[in-house]
C-alpha cells in the first residue's frame, strides 16, 4: 500500500437510540456482515470496530448498544459502553431512525450535549420507508440537535453512503494507519462465534429470552479437518431453559446449524459447532457476573 503524507485516519462512533440501524449501517459501511442484527432492540451489547481501509485511508467505525435510559444494572453497564465510545471518536454519527416520532431520551441527549469536540453528523436512516416528500425531512430526534453535517440514507437498501462516507473522509485529519490494512476489526473469532449463537437466539426466541441470555465460547480449537466449537447460553432462571431447546431439542438444533454457517462464512473454514444451555441465576444483576461475562461495568456511585 502507498501510503503518502495526505493519509487520513480517524474513528468515528455510531450512536443512537435502539433500533435506529446501527448495525446495519456497520454491516453496509464495510460491506461485510460484521455486526449482528435483528428486529428486537438493544441486540448490540458491547462496542465493535469494523475497519475501513484504502490507499488513501482507514476509518475505525464504532458500533454501539443502543441509548436508553437504564433502569437496571445490566442496561447501565451497555449505555455507559455506548457513552464511553465517544472518547475516541473524531466524529459522531448520530443516527436517526426517519420513522420515529419522539425526542431523545434524556440520557441521549445527555450523552449529545458533552460529546466533547467530536463533530456531529446526524444521519436519519430508513428513508426508504418513508414517501418522498418526507424523504430529506429531519425526524423529532433529531430537530433540535445542532450538528456539523445532516444527511439522509437508507443503510439496508445502501443509499445515500456514498456521500456520507466521502464527507467523513473530508473531515478526518491527516494520520497514521491505526490497524494493519488487511483487518477488518479489535475482535476475534471467538467473540463473532459467540455473537452468531445469540443473534439466533433473538430470532428464534420470544420478546423476554433474548435479553436474559449471555453466550460465551467455552472451546475453540482449530483441527484439520474441521474447527470445533463449544459455545454455553446462559440463561437467568430455569424456566428459561426448555424455551431455547425447544420440544425434543428443535430449536437448539435449529439454532446452532444457523449460527454454525454464520461461523464458517466468517472463518472460511468448516466447523462442528456445540451448544450447551445453563443456568447462571440473575446474572444481569450481579457485578460479578457481568465482569466474568467480558463487560466493563462502571463503579457503583458511592452514597
């Protein structure tokens, strides 16, 4: 790669409430399906890098959990994630679902107002789903933030990124290469394994199951003729169990051969994939728990 003075680098943190497309637009941004995605919010849990690189630059793109206001341990750990992002972010998309109708929440706009000296892009997402009259109109959410830039793309149907992403190039400052050109993201194969069983999970599973769920990758071993690996679900109560195995084991099943071709597309390699369901009682709640599980939980304020 020639890589000359003019190279430009930065990070640029994705933010918004829950379900507005954060992922989706990761995934369309790279062109590669980096980030899980469904319909239920708050699927996001922890921050993710995907990384854009080309002769003339390299942008960290960080995808974050979804902004609510937390009302439980669990929910505050994934907003101060999302906050946290912001720190090492040289610009902030704040996306924008164009269908919603309600302001920020208070922790959003929180979080907007001490940015720092980030420059603030407001993309108003899913414009796709809306008549074209109202196609470049700015949603609640977003009319009384003041930003640098506003633009309007749908990141499912990929319009409209070709502009962002050539305005974010011209606002970078002039940098090192962060990462080797040739990586795609901070994580590993064991975190996108572990992250393909859940994302199944939250479509093969009702409204309140998903978010009670931890998975981690127990084994991952590297064999010649196949990968194996062994991923836990853990669940908060034992009621829980028989709804991710399902009736005669089909929905585990079911589970695990989606998420095994996820990992094999990711990898490029053929795997055995093994899921194993267990009981770690309110978890979401517990400190300890949540450190064991890889989050970064934020000290408790002392009273």
């Amino acid at each position: 790669m020639n890589q000359t003075t003019e190279f430009k680098s930065g990070y640029v943190a994705i933010l918004g409430k829950p379900n507005a497309g954060k992922s989706t637009l990761l995934n369309a941004l790279l062109g590669e399906k980096l980030a899980i995605v469904s319909e239920k919010p708050q699927t996001t849990r922890d921050r993710v890098a995907g990384i854009l690189t080309t002769d003339h630059y390299q942008i960290v793109f960080l995808d974050t959990p979804g902004v609510i206001v937390p009302k439980d341990r669990f929910n505050e750990v994934l907003v101060w994630r999302a906050a946290e992002a912001l720190e090492d972010a040289d610009i902030i998309y704040y996306l924008v679902d164009a269908t919603d109708d309600e302001p920020p929440n208070e922790r959003l706009a929180e979080i907007l107002a001490n940015r720092g000296p980030a420059k603030l892009f407001i993309v108003v997402n899913k414009t796709d789903l809306l008549p074209p009259e109202r196609a470049n109109e700015v949603p609640p959410p977003a009319r009384e933030i003041v930003a640098d830039r506003v633009f309007f793309i749908s990141a499912l149907q990929k319009q409209g990124l070709d502009r962002l992403l050539a305005e974010t190039v011209e606002q970078l400052n002039p940098g090192p290469m962060f990462f080797d050109p040739e990586q795609l993201t901070d994580r590993d194969e064991r975190f996108f394994a572990a992250e393909a069983v859940r994302e199944k999970i939250f479509l093969y599973t009702g409204e309140e199951v998903p978010y009670s769920i931890h998975t981690e990758v127990e084994t991952f071993e590297e064999r010649p003729d196949k990968d194996f690996i062994r991923v836990v679900i853990y669940v908060e109560r034992d009621s829980q169990k028989p709804i991710i195995i399902g009736a005669k084991g089909q929905n585990l099943k079911r589970i695990g051969m989606e998420a095994r071709r996820d990992i094999e597309a990711l990898t490029g390699r053929p795997a055995y994939l093994e899921l194993w369901v267990k009981v770690r009682k309110n978890w979401r709640k517990n400190d300890f728990d949540l450190r064991n599980f890889g989050y970064k939980v934020k000290p408790r304020k002392q009273k």
